[in-house]
C-alpha cells in the first residue's frame, strides 16, 4: 500500500544537523519565554514533526490548535491520538458561536465558495478571531511555517516578530518534505490519516481536496481561487492582512490580543 511515508520519507544530507538545529531553537524559546509559548499547531505534517520535538525534550511550551468547526473527523481524531501518545494536553480554540450563526444565517454555509471576501471571511471568524484568543497573554509562538512550502513563504527566517511584538518562530523553516516523513517515519510520530489520501496541505473539510500527481503541495487547498489569494491570513503580517484587522472585519469587537 502506498501511504505517506512511503512516497515522502527520504534521508538527505543535513537531516541530523537539520533537527538538532530545530530542537535547539525549540529549547532556547522555552527559556526565553517561560509558560508565554504556544505551538500553534494545525495538526499538519509539520507541526506534528514539532509536536514530537516538544515532547521528546519535554519543553514548557503548550500545544494549541483552532478548532474551526469545518475540520474533518480524521483530524479531531489525531487530536485525541497525539494527546494519548504524549500524554499531554491540546488546547482547542474555537470561533465566537454568535459569530458563526450570525455569519451562516446571512451567507450560508457554502460561502467561501462564492467569493474571495467571503472566504476570508469565514477564515477571519473562524480562525484568526480564535487566534488572536489562543496568544493572548504569550510571548512567543511556534509554526511549522517551510521555506519550501510555497512562493509566499519562500523567505520564511527562523525567527521573526509577529505585529504585536511576539517572537514567531518557525523551526522547520530549512527543512524539506523528505525530511518532515523521514521524522515522522522513523519516530513513530502520529499523523493525520489523510495524509495517505493525497492531502499533504489540511485545512478545514470544505477548503481542502486531495492533489493530483505534479499539482503544487497547496493547490488542494482553496483550488477554485487564483494562486495569490490563497492564505488565510494567520501568518499574514501586512497592516491589512494582519490577524488583527482582519479579524477585526469579521468581528468589530476583537480585542487586540495581549503581547
Ligand atoms: S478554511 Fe474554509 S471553512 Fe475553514 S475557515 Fe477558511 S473558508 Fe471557512
């Protein structure tokens, strides 16, 4: 059977240099930032690559991720196997319920099809409002952010500050797609079950779609929309894609999250 590991885990040159480089970075933002560092985790590939790190090293950085109410059950059920495997604890942040029925009953529930705006819309309310919850109050966050994930992501540094002055690090930046399977594969390190179904990029239900052989790793997600629009805004940094105005335009009474 062909699954993800079979077709993506390879060693290359670099890889031990690679997570020892990660594992450190990891180690040194937990001092910096004593009980003020989350992984905000998608569950993908990659943060379960970071998710493995963390525990392995038993770090005092929490783990959280959005539950946006749009997720497939096989990722809810990697929240309850990661939990179990690590024995430790994932905060779920989900979006306003207010928000989510005003924003239904006035655009339907297949809105995000219907327009750019609207899309983003959906992901303000139900992720980047939710965000800005899951870092109130931290100092510091991890993301599982590649350099080779996307061109928008091409000059993704080890670390950077986020709008509110957060340090945001993104551990994974140097690593390829060989290297996340060859992690996951030779630590045993639970993954989502659609992976194996040709999902390398997972978002909410309604936005992702397996990839054909050849297609771009994230063009399964969003696939009716041109290339350009295609972030949801969670690691946006220009005054209007910020996580906070564009949370702001699903709610206008966001509080600003605490640095
Ligand atoms: S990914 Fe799709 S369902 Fe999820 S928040 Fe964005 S538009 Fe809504």
């Amino acid at each position: 059977m062909s699954n993800a590991i079979a077709l993506y885990a390879r060693e290359t040159p670099g890889f031990a240099d690679r997570v020892s480089h990660a594992a450190a970075l990891l180690r040194s933002a937990a001092e910096q930032h004593p009980g003020r560092i989350v992984l905000a985790s998608s569950l993908g590939a990659e943060d379960m690559v970071l998710t493995d790190l963390i525990a392995r090293e038993g770090l005092d950085i929490a783990l959280a991720t959005l539950q946006t109410g749009k997720l497939h059950a096989q990722t809810l059920a990697l929240v309850q196997r990661a939990e179990k495997h690590y024995k430790l604890a994932i905060e779920l942040h989900e979006p306003r319920a207010e928000s989510v029925v005003h924003f239904v009953q006035r655009h339907g529930d297949d809105a995000m099809y219907r327009s750019v705006e609207l899309r983003k819309a959906c992901c303000a309310m139900r992720k980047l409002e939710p965000l800005e919850r899951l870092l109130a109050g931290r100092s510091a966050w991890v993301t599982g952010l590649r350099r080779e994930q996307s061109g928008a992501r091409a000059e993704v540094p080890f670390s950077d500050a986020d709008d509110h002055g957060r340090e945001k690090l993104s551990p994974l930046a140097d690593w390829t797609w060989n290297d996340v399977w060859h992690y996951i594969a030779t630590r045993k390190v639970p993954y989502n079950a659609l992976h194996d179904e040709f999902m390398p990029s997972i978002g909410c239900e309604p936005c992702t779609r397996a990839i054909a052989v050849g297609e771009d790793f994230r063009s399964g997600r969003w696939w009716w929309e041109q290339d350009d629009a295609k972030e949801c805004g969670l690691h946006v940094s220009s005054p209007a894609g910020s996580v906070t105005a564009l949370s702001r335009k699903a709610n206008p009474n966001t509080q600003e999250a605490s640095a």
